[in-house]
C-alpha cells in the first residue's frame, strides 16, 4: 500500500492551462514536501509545507496543506513548457529517523505550446 | 557551491555480478542517503549515513550495503545483481541528519542484463 498516492498520474495540456495536483494520505504527517524532477536529473525541492492549512506560493505555483496534514495540492496557473516534469510529494517516514522520505509515485506533468 | 556528484552515471552490468556506486555530498554536508527509483515503484529510500555510521535502511534486502568515508563521501554496493535491479539510484545529501533540507543528486543509472 502506497502511504502517499498521488493524481492524476499523468496530465497532458495545453500552454496557459491551469493544472491541479493532488498528494493524499491516510496519515498524518508533521511536514509534506513537492519536488519536481526533469529527465535525466535529481528531484529538486520545490516547497515545504508545515502548518495545517498552509498556501505557500511560488511564482505560478501555488501549494495548499490540508487542515488535517493528510494531504496537499500543488496548483499551477497558466502552465509553461518548462514546467513539463515528474511532480513528486514527499514525507518524513513513519518508520525512520533521520532524513529518510517517502515519496508517492507522481504526477507526469506534459505542456505543450 | 558544488553540488552532489554521483558516478558513474550510467552502467550496463550483467545478472550476477556486483557494482559500486559512489556519491559525492555537497561540502559541509555530513548525512548521505541513497534511493532507487523505478517506473513501478518510484522512488525508495535505501539507507541514509551519518558521521559514517548507518543511521536508517529501508526494506531492501542485504545484498544492498553501503558505507560512509571520513570525508562524508560514500558508496554503495548491490551485490549478485538480479534484472530488478536496474533503475536510478539516487544519492541525496543534508546538512545533519534531521530538519534540514536533502539536494539530490542526478543518479546513477543502472541497467542489468
């Protein structure tokens, strides 16, 4: 059982498109992380979110933690072709100390122009 | 400043042999952790090293070891490769071993034939 799913899978569109993506867990978690990642390279950590009902904004992207940290959105408004990548949401595991994460399988995100 | 550095960055070996890989962290830099990340399964924490000690390993099986140098640099081993061993492993480093921020590296990829 995956501890953090993430939807859609994948999403394809068009250049100044709006986008939703969602991380979503049964548990609770002190923090949740997005990170996105190009082919070829590493994950590189977008945003951290702490606080229940957190919305951090980050240019075009917006991040939202849910009151109860068992989920967060990640929102892109009039998306780029470089915003083209895997989107992938992050926690602390429940089962390890120190920096280990655990990752949902994310969100394969496609803008074409 | 540098980032992580990871080699090689791709490696072709067959079912049965062994392979090192080895990371480079971010100066000053004293926890490494190392992930696989695969199509089906995404990405899953290894192990993670701190002051060259093992601090956590995740639910991989012992023909996956690794260690850590005086210089915080480290390595890992996968020993008797199986054809489910080819993916991205990924190697992240942070300044401490908890609250703080992990970089990734861009991995080494790994095909067994």
């Amino acid at each position: 059982t995956q501890l953090l799913e993430q939807s859609p899978q994948f999403l394809s569109i068009q250049e100044g498109e709006n986008l939703t993506v969602y991380c979503n867990s049964s548990s609770v978690f002190s923090s949740l992380q997005w990170y996105r990642q190009e082919p070829g390279e590493g994950p590189v950590l977008l945003v951290t979110v702490v606080t229940g009902g957190e919305v951090k904004k980050l240019k075009r992207l917006t991040f939202q933690f849910g009151d109860a940290r068992k989920d967060s959105s990640l929102h892109i408004t009039a998306a780029q072709p470089g915003d083209t990548g895997l989107y992938l949401c992050a926690g602390p595991s429940p089962d390890q100390a120190g920096t280990a994460l655990i990752f949902g399988k994310g969100t394969t995100l496609s803008v074409s122009s | 400043k540098a980032g992580v550095t990871q080699t090689p960055r791709y490696l072709i070996k067959t079912r049965g042999q062994q392979v090192t890989l080895s990371c480079s962290p971010i100066s000053g830099h004293r926890s490494v952790s190392w992930y696989q990340q695969t199509p089906g399964q995404g990405l899953q924490f290894l192990f993670e090293y701190f002051s060259e000690t093992q601090r956590n390993k995740g639910n991989f099986p012992g023909r996956f070891s690794g260690r850590q140098f005086s210089n915080s640099r480290s390595e890992m081993n996968v020993s008797t490769l199986e054809l489910g061993d080819s993916a991205l492993y990924l190697c992240a480093s942070s300044l401490e071993s908890s609250g703080n921020t992990i970089y990734f590296g861009e991995g080494s990829w790994l095909t067994v034939v």
